[in-house]
C-alpha cells in the first residue's frame, strides 16, 4: 500500500547497505566446506554440477541477491522455464542444493538478515497495509517489530530465499498463513511495494458507503457505514488487495472514519472560523489539529492508517 524506497529508511544514509548485504552472507555462515562462503560454493556448483550449471548459466550469485522486482520476474520465467527441462531426479537434486544454499530460515534469518534489516534501517509501518507499526525498539539490543516478507515466496521460488529485493518489512499479520502465506504473487502478476511501478496511493482510494437511511452525513452508528479500495482506470492492484485481504481489515476500523464523520458535523467551516477568532490560531492549524490531518505529500509510512485518513479527509472535504 505505501511505497518502499530504501534509502529513506537508512539511518546512515551514505551507508552502501547492498555491499554490506553481500559481505555479511559471505563472513557470517559457513557450510560444510571449511573457509567456503556462499559465493564460493554457488560457484564449485555452477562449475561441477551439469543441472545446475543450465539453470543458471546465465546469472551470477550477485544477480540472484540484486536484482529488482523487474529483474526478478524476468529471472523466474528463465529458471522455472531451464528446471522443467530436467529430469525428475535432476529436479529433486537441485531443488535440494538450491534449498541449501539459499536456506533462509536455518543458516541466515536470525544470524544475518533480521540485525542486517534492524541494524541499518528504521522502518516505521507495515508497507502492504499501513496499519501497524513495524519500529525497532532498544536502542541497546535493536529488537524490531517487523518480520521480513518473501513477495515471491520462497518455498514456490528457493533460490529467491535471500534476495535482498524480495525481502519486504512486514506486519506479522500481513506476513501470516491467515493472509497473505504462500500466495503466489507471480502468478498473479501482483505489484511489490518496492517495485519502481507501484503507485497504489496514487491509483487506489478509499472509499465512503453509506447505508440508505443516512442523509446528509447524519449518522448514528458505525454500523451505518462501509469503506472499501477502489482503484481508478485499472485493475492493476486487485489482486494485491485480495491476497492482503485489505477490504477485510480495514472494516474492523470503520471507527476512525465515524470519528471523522462526528467531528465533521460538530465543526463545520464556521464553527472553526470562530474558533480562529476566539483563539487567534490560524484555520488550518485547528482544522489539522481537531481532524488528525495528514498532507498527502507527507511520508504515509511514519503514521498507520495514514493513507485511510488522507482519503477519507478527501471523501468528507475535510482536506
């Protein structure tokens, strides 16, 4: 929902975070062999192994880990196309290396990428949900809230498993089985956030449904009203905003809309042109101040629910 731009989130900003990136998988974890890093044993590989020689005859070790979005889905139809073309045998021994060398969860998740991300990077809210907070925490011994993403799953796509652009900080929830789990998001071409075409703000709003009895903003209960993702011009994001269940979410927070919906009706235009008079505090300031304004040309990733207001403040004309 929000767009991932790195270098936003560093809190070095001169920081060469993607040659860190690959020095820390290279020194941190070794293998069997003693002395052979990840770089040198995807080599012996390429250079001793037939099968896994073809399948990636035409990417390097750093093309697997450094490639975007883009880069990667032309990746996958190349891979997944040259790993049909084994045998069922060969299939099973280089999903089997391909696993090992690329293993995520036993060699390089609490070792190396989870204090890479925490260390270099002060994420602030969910990027495919904007609702909860994903903060580090400690200064001291830098806990963080989020968890890291595959966009492209990596049970689907192992050799993907530490690609530094298919690892996205996450809510827990977004990152759960109950959600967005397995999806193949491949399959069904959905946008990552830190793909150079995400424009999902820009595309997507949401939107204000009333119940028939409601007139003229008059309403009684939370009951009396729905919000829902719209996308204008396109269906590009329909498949992001099913597989993250956003529609579903986002109703269990119909109260921060009903809050704004009172305070427009107990603070009309006049009322806070009189209150500008009585306290000599300029318009906008109180209008931000009693609505919880967010200009949309603000970062939407430091506040949750950030875009529902900038939206919401649109449908009601707060904004």
């Amino acid at each position: 929902m929000i767009k991932l731009d790195y270098d936003s989130f560093l809190i070095n900003k001169e920081f060469d975070f993607l040659k860190q990136y690959f020095d820390d998988l290279k020194t941190i974890t070794k293998f069997e062999k003693p002395n052979e890093d990840i770089q040198e044993r995807f080599n012996r590989y390429k250079e001793n192994d037939i099968s896994f020689k073809k399948v990636f005859k035409d990417f390097t070790l750093k093309d697997i880990l450094f490639s975007d979005i883009k880069e990667i889905k032309i990746m996958i139809q190349s891979v997944d196309s040259k790993i049909q073309t084994l045998t069922a045998n060969q299939k099973k021994e280089i999903y089997e290396k391909i696993k090992k060398l690329f293993n995520y969860s036993d060699k390089y998740q609490s070792k190396v990428l989870t204090p890479f991300f925490t260390d270099n990077f002060n994420f602030r809210t969910c990027f495919y949900c904007n609702k909860d907070f994903i903060t580090n925490f400690d200064a001291h011994k830098k806990v963080s809230t989020f968890q890291l993403d595959h966009f492209y799953d990596k049970a689907t796509y192992p050799y993907l498993a530490l690609s530094f652009y298919n690892l996205i900080p996450s809510c827990p929830t977004c990152n759960s089985s109950k959600v967005k789990g397995s999806a193949n998001t491949f399959e069904n071409n959905c946008i990552a956030p830190n793909s150079e075409k995400f424009d999902f703000h820009q595309k997507v709003k949401f939107k204000l449904l009333l119940d028939d009895s409601c007139k003229n903003l008059h309403i009684k209960s939370k009951d009396d009203i729905d919000i829902t993702l719209k996308e204008n011009y396109s269906d590009m994001y329909d498949k992001y905003i099913k597989i993250f269940k956003l529609n579903e979410r986002y109703k269990a927070h119909k109260d921060i809309v009903f809050d704004m919906i009172q305070k427009a009706e107990l603070y009309p235009e006049s009322r806070l042109k009189e209150l500008q008079y009585l306290t000599g505090i300029p318009f906008q300031e109180i209008k931000k101040d009693i609505f919880n304004l967010i200009d949309e040309n603000e970062d939407l990733s430091k506040q949750p629910f950030s875009k529902l207001i900038v939206d919401m403040s649109k449908e009601l004309g707060i904004l």
